[in-house]
C-alpha cells in the first residue's frame, strides 16, 4: 500500500478534475445531466482509479486499477473533444486540457510499467 497524494500522476489528475468542473460550470443548463455530468464523473474517475489501486496490496491489482484509469483519461479526452466541437469550450481550454490528459496518460503508461516490473 502506498500513499495515492504522493504520486505526481494522481496530482495532475485531481487538478484536472478541478479544472473540468470549473468549464463545465459553465456549460449549457440543459447539459448538467448529459455532457456535463458524464465528463466529470470520466475526469474524476482517473484518481479515484489511482487511489483505489494505491490502497489494494499486490501490484497487479494496482496495474489493473492504473488500466481503468487510462481508459477514463482516454474517456475523458473524447468528452473533451466533444464540448469543444459542441463550442463549449474555446480552444484555449481545449488545448489546455487536452494538453494535461496528454501528459496524465503518458504518466499512467510509466506508472504501469514500474509497477509490472515490480510485480515480477
């Protein structure tokens, strides 16, 4: 078990969850039960799928957990996507954003892989 607030990757993934609920704020009424609320609960998915990993005892639980957060991100990169071509999003925002989820997956795949080769 370790401490999920220490990890850099789980760090970015809540600050982008902060983020995505403040442009969403800001999104059409008539969305809050559609696109708004899918794109928060796939953001806030990728560190509660890092916590959650961070609190199981073996490493191949935690890879597993490190997997479902990769496929929130990528989720979460769609949704993104689809607010800014809804114009939803300026594109400032979405660059800014889909920046971030570039970088938390690329350090979801590291993550991943110290974790298999420490499984072995």
């Amino acid at each position: 078990m370790q401490d999920f607030k220490k990890l850099q990757v789980w760090e970015k993934s809540h600050d982008l969850t902060l983020k995505i609920y403040g442009v969403t704020s800001q999104f059409p009424r008539d969305e809050i039960y559609g696109l708004t609320s899918q794109i928060r609960r796939a953001c806030a998915s990728i560190p509660t799928n890092i916590a959650e990993g961070c609190g199981r005892e073996s490493p191949a639980d935690f890879a597993r957990f490190l997997q479902i957060a990769m496929g929130s991100a990528s989720e979460t990169e769609y949704l993104v996507l689809l607010a800014h071509d809804l114009k939803y999003l300026t594109a400032d925002q979405y660059a800014e954003l889909i920046d971030t989820i570039v970088r938390i997956k690329k350090m979801l795949i590291n993550l991943q892989k110290s974790v298999r080769t420490m499984s072995r």
